[in-house]
C-alpha cells in the first residue's frame, strides 16, 4: 500500500529523439507495490509534445488538466480536462499540447 503527496513530488524533463517540452513524475510504480504496472503524470508546456511513435504495450491516459491533441493509428482527436483515452499495443500514437497552458494527464503503462 502507498500513499503519495504528488504535490511534493517533482516533474522531471523528460529527452530524447521527438520530445519537446515534456516533464514527468512517478505516480506509483512496482516500488509502491504495484506489480506490471506505472502510473505517471505528464506535463507538456505549450508548445510541446511526445514523439510519434508505437510500441507492443498499451497505454490508458487521463487528462487533467489544459487542452492536447491525441494521434491514434493516423487519427487525431481534440482532448481536454476530464477526457479519457485508450492507445492499443503497437498502434503508432502520438500526444501534443496544443493550448496556450500546461497540459497534464496520468499516463498508466506496464512497467518497464
């Protein structure tokens, strides 16, 4: 069991080929006791994204907080504040802030 204060946990940025403006923090992780699985919570500043890309796991995704774009297999759907999303194992995917604000949401993943 864990409890977390994720307001005292730090974003940290988050590099590499494609990624622009991106932090993250763990949210809770196989450490915390939850065996297979990470929940993390990204935050994408204006302007930024992750890069378009696809794996073989899935992806479950919450938005909390600003306005994005997420592309899913060539499609691009408007999300916002209380959107929810499912991304299938290897389908090409890609996510964007596409407001002028932060744009945050909980990104739930089997552990790497």
């Amino acid at each position: 069991m864990a409890v977390i204060d994720l307001t005292k946990v730090p974003f940290k940025p988050v590099s590499g080929p494609g990624v622009e403006n991106a932090s993250m923090k763990m949210a809770v992780s196989p450490a915390d006791g939850w065996q297979g699985w990470a929940m993390r919570v990204f935050e994408l500043a204006p302007g930024g994204k992750a890069p378009a890309h696809e794996h073989p796991w899935p992806h479950i995704n919450y938005f909390l907080e600003g306005e994005g774009t997420v592309m899913i297999g060539g499609v691009d759907y408007e999300v916002a504040a209380g959107f929810s999303g499912y991304i299938p194992a290897n389908t090409y995917h890609q996510i964007k802030n596409r407001g002028d604000k932060p744009f945050k949401f909980i990104c739930i993943v089997p552990e790497d």
